[in-house]
C-alpha cells in the first residue's frame, strides 16, 4: 500500500476549488436578498428586478466557469 504524501498539493487544490465556488455562491446570496428586498418594496416592478438580477447571475456563472475551466488547465496541464 503506497501512503499519501501529497498533503500539500490536495490543500492548495482544495482552497483554489473553495475560493472559485463560495466566491459565487457569496455573491449570489447577496444578490438574492437584495432582490428580495426590492420585490418587496417594488412589488408591481417584479418583471424589471428578475431581468436585472438575471444578467447579474449570467455574468457571475460565465465568469465562474471561465475560473473553474482555468484551474482545470492549470493543474491539468
């Protein structure tokens, strides 16, 4: 049985894959709740607040995948 020794790499690999997915789900908890507030005050607003928040999370998934695809190729490559 060979042991582990790569404690070092699985940790750095771990962080960068934490970073790159709580950054996002961070800011889109924030994002929600700020819609929530605002469907709440705006209520007849609804249609304008789910199109703004919806180019909000377009933005934040394209980038989101670009960071993953490049941690990928960095420690693919």
């Amino acid at each position: 049985m060979v042991e582990f020794d790569l404690w070092k790499e699985s940790l750095i690999l771990g962080l960068v894959f934490v970073v790159i997915v709580f950054g996002p789900c961070l800011y889109a908890a924030l994002v929600g709740r700020k819609c929530i507030q605002e469907l709440g005050r705006y209520p007849t607003q609804a249609a304008r607040i789910h199109l703004g928040i919806f180019f909000k999370f377009f933005f934040v998934e394209i980038f989101s995948f670009f960071l993953l695809y490049m941690a990928y190729a960095f420690f693919a490559g």
